[in-house]
C-alpha cells in the first residue's frame, strides 16, 4: 500500500507544499500586476485630469480618479464570475483552468506597458483604453489562477494552501513595489522641462520599466505554471482525498464532492454573511490602496517611494499572518481567526486616527509609528484573506469551485467599485481633507467586524492532520 494510501487509511491529510508553491506563482503574477497598476494608475490619472481641466487643486478631479478606478472594478463584478462558471465548464487536454490563466496573462503582459506610454504622451483615451484590456484579461486569468488551488486541495488544508498561495502573490507585490521605489513617480512628475503640446516629465523609462518587469515576469510565472502542473493528471491523484475531505469540512451542511443540488439555506445563509462582510473589508482595503499614494504625495508633501515603504512594511506583517493563519485557524476555527484579524486591521486604524490628530506628521515624513501600524494592519488583514475565501469554497462541491471563487471575487470588485467614488466624492467636501482616509477605512472595518460575527462557526474538530516531518512528506 502506498504511502498517501496509508495516510488515507489513518483519516488525515497533508497538504503537498511542492505543489501548492508552484501554483502560487499564478497569484505571484496577479499581485505583481496589481501592485502595480494600484500605485501608479491613480497618479496617472490625477496628473492626466487635472491637465485636461486645467485644475491645479489635485483634490478636485479625485471623484473623476475614483470613476475611473470604479469602472475597471465594474467590469471585474461582471467578469469574474463568467470566467469563473466557464473553467469550470471546460475541459481540455491542459485542464480547465490552465487556457484561461496562459491567454490573459500574455495579452495583460502586452498591453501593460502601454499605459504609461500613453500617459508619458499625455492621451488620457489611449491610458484608460489600455487600463481597461489590462483589466478584462486579468479578469480571465484571475478567478481561474485562484480556482487551482482548491482544485487539488482537500477541504480542511486550504487555510493553509491559502497561505502559502498568498506569500507568492506578496513575493510579486512587495517586487512590484521595491521597483517603485526605484523608479519614484513624484520625482518623474517634479521633473517638468516644459513642453506646450505634451509633458516632458522625466524620462519615460521611469515610468515605462515597471510596468515592463512586471509583463515580464508575468509571462515567466505563467510559463513555470504551465509547465509544472498537469491539472488533469492532478486531479486524478486527489479525486479520494477531495471526496474523503467533504465528510469534515466546515459547512452548515454538509456537500458531496459532486453535489450539483441547490444550496440549503444555513449554507447560503453562511455564504451572504461571509460576503457580506468581505464587502465591507474590500471597501475599507481598496479605499486605503486606491488613494494611499496621493495620500502621501498630495496629503503630506511626500515621495512615492514613502508608499512603496509602507506597502512592503504591510507585506512583512502579511507573509507572517499567511504561514500562521492557518494553524491559528486549525487551533481556533476559521471563523474566530478572521474575527480577530479584523480587529486588529480596526484596531491599527483607531490608534492611526488618534495619531494623526494629537501627534502628526513632520515634514511629510513618515513616523515610526505609522509603519508599525501598517504592520499590524498588514498581519490582521493576512489573518481574513488567507481564511475567508476557503470558507467560501468550503460550502461548494468541487464541480462549482469556479463560480464560488467568481462569488468570492464578484463582493470584493462590488466594493472596489463603489469605495473609489465613495471616498473620491467624499474628498469633495468642504473641510474634509486626506486624514479622512482611515476614518472612513475603519468605519468599513467595523461594519465587516459586526457583519462577521453572526457567521455560524461549523468548524469539525475531529479533522487529522500529519505533524511534524511527515507533513513535508510528499512522495
């Protein structure tokens, strides 16, 4: 009898870490994309805006900044969810995921570096035109890229497997996010050499070559993918364990393997509630990323290269939540792990707002004490991402996980869409200024906190898992 057959026998499971890394670099080329687009796209945009209405105050075209964000987030809503139930409809010879993940990754990586090409020659119709290919075809790789991972992992190890998919994604963000560093926005924008018809800012390879590693090494983890993983081989190799997994997963009700039967209704009651707070972290989350770089470049007179330190101090808190969040949740369920990552994330805000108005901030520099904050928030949020969207696919069969992972996403990109115009209109008010970003982040945090609470917590102790060296084990 094999080994994994032998394991079997026993009742446990063990998560195959070789595996699990590689289809993580499908998440390494998701948040590599996103990293960068996120913290340079609204910039883009401001600068774009405020030259085509001749505005010099950055804070009155925000609302046109958070439209245009929303919009991208609009069609994400749409999308995710047809790719999501299309891939698990298709059936080829290279899986059903894999044709979705390699085709929108190689049209995004042509047409990612077009937008700043577009911007440095100030076509505001050509950027948004290439924002919004970029967007439809992440949007086809995206939903299918996360659906592999609970493909070939059974039920009561994807908290894990989550964490260690997340780790890659935050090893392609906090990339994205050094090159930002190097090639600083706020010194290309305070560069003018003046020109009548087109902006002269800087050279447009600062702007140009982020954009083009991240294309590159999109193209390079899609390719590492594709030729690792045989999804249909894969699938057979854990077709048991999958089955045997659904006898101790963490549903209201319990689901076959196969079940294509309706959903009951403490299943899909357990489903709203978890998307439903989900909204309203995403809401909190994409707030404070969509304009955290005119925060600091408009809000405090500071560089770009201050938020690229800020998003690599939060990646640091989230890599350490995404190898403990799972035997956090193993140790206190799934559900009170993520109680406790939101009240942390609520926590860093409510010191962030107290701060801001009793110390402040020097010379637009940034104080220690908001890179500690950043940290904690980084690590609470890890605790509900890495935990949250197992939950969701836990209360599906396996032919469904497509368009569970589409439901999943479709709440996150419906706050994406609404927290951008949202909190770009709220910028409009009179005596409102840039500090009402963690304000209204930690309003949103509170609400997901109070909506999560009634989720009902169906965790099954009695689940086994390999300990010790024999969790490596994956022969």
């Amino acid at each position: 009898m094999s080994s994994q057959n032998v394991e079997a026998a026993k009742g446990g499971f063990r998560l195959n870490y070789k595996r699990t890394f590689i289809i993580g670099f499908a998440f390494f080329g998701i948040l590599l994309l996103w990293q960068v687009y996120d913290l340079w796209c609204p910039p883009f945009l401001t600068e774009l805006f405020k030259k085509a209405f001749s505005i010099t105050d950055e804070k009155q075209v925000q609302y046109l900044v958070g439209i245009m964000m929303a919009i991208d987030n609009l069609a994400a809503l749409i999308l995710l969810p047809i790719f999501g139930k299309l891939s698990d409809r298709t059936h080829t010879k290279i899986g059903k995921r894999m044709p979705y993940i390699l085709v929108g990754t190689f049209v995004c990586a042509v047409a990612f570096p077009f937008i700043p090409l577009f911007f440095h020659y100030n076509n505001v119709a050509g950027t948004i035109i290439m924002m919004a290919i970029v967007v439809l075809f992440a949007m086809m790789y995206r939903n299918p890229a996360v659906a592999l991972m609970p493909d070939m992992t059974p039920k009561p190890l994807r908290s894990k497997a989550n964490g260690i998919i997340n780790i890659m994604g935050y090893i392609g963000g906090a990339f994205a996010t050094v090159v930002g560093m190097v090639f600083v926005l706020s010194q290309y924008l305070g560069t003018q050499a003046g020109s009548e018809t087109k902006w002269a800012y800087g050279n447009v390879w600062a702007v140009e070559l982020p954009f083009i590693i991240a294309s590159v090494l999109m193209v390079v983890s899609a390719i590492v993918l594709f030729f690792s993983i045989n999804e249909n081989k894969v699938a057979e190799e854990v077709k048991d364990d999958m089955a045997r997994a659904e006898e101790v997963s963490e549903a209201a009700d319990k689901i076959s393997v196969d079940d294509e039967a309706p959903m009951t209704k403490a299943n899909k009651i357990m489903l709203f509630l978890i998307l439903g707070a989900e909204f309203f972290w995403f809401m909190a989350d994409n707030g404070v990323s969509t304009f955290l770089n005119n925060y600091i470049i408009y809000g405090l007179n500071g560089s770009s290269a201050s938020t690229s330190l800020l998003t690599i101090i939060g990646g640091v808190g989230s890599v350490v939540g995404f190898v403990f969040g799972g035997t956090i949740a193993e140790k206190i369920s799934r559900k009170y792990t993520v109680i406790a990552g939101l009240a942390l994330t609520l926590l860093s805000y409510a010191v962030w707002i107290l701060l801001t108005f009793t110390v402040g901030f020097t010379g637009g520099k940034l104080p220690m004490w908001l890179l500690v904050l950043w940290f904690v928030k980084g690590f609470g949020m890890s605790l509900v991402h890495v935990n949250s969207y197992p939950m969701v696919v836990e209360l599906c069969s396996s032919k469904k996980i497509g368009a569970f992972t589409g439901y999943y996403y479709a709440s996150s990109m419906a706050a994406q869409t609404i927290t951008p115009v949202l909190l770009g209109t709220l910028l409009l008010v009179p005596d409102f200024d840039w500090f009402l970003l963690p304000i209204y982040a930690g309003i949103c945090i509170a609400a997901a906190l109070v909506v999560f609470t009634f989720v009902k917590n169906a965790a099954n102790k009695k689940t086994e898992f390999k300990k010790g060296l024999e969790a490596l084990d994956n022969d």
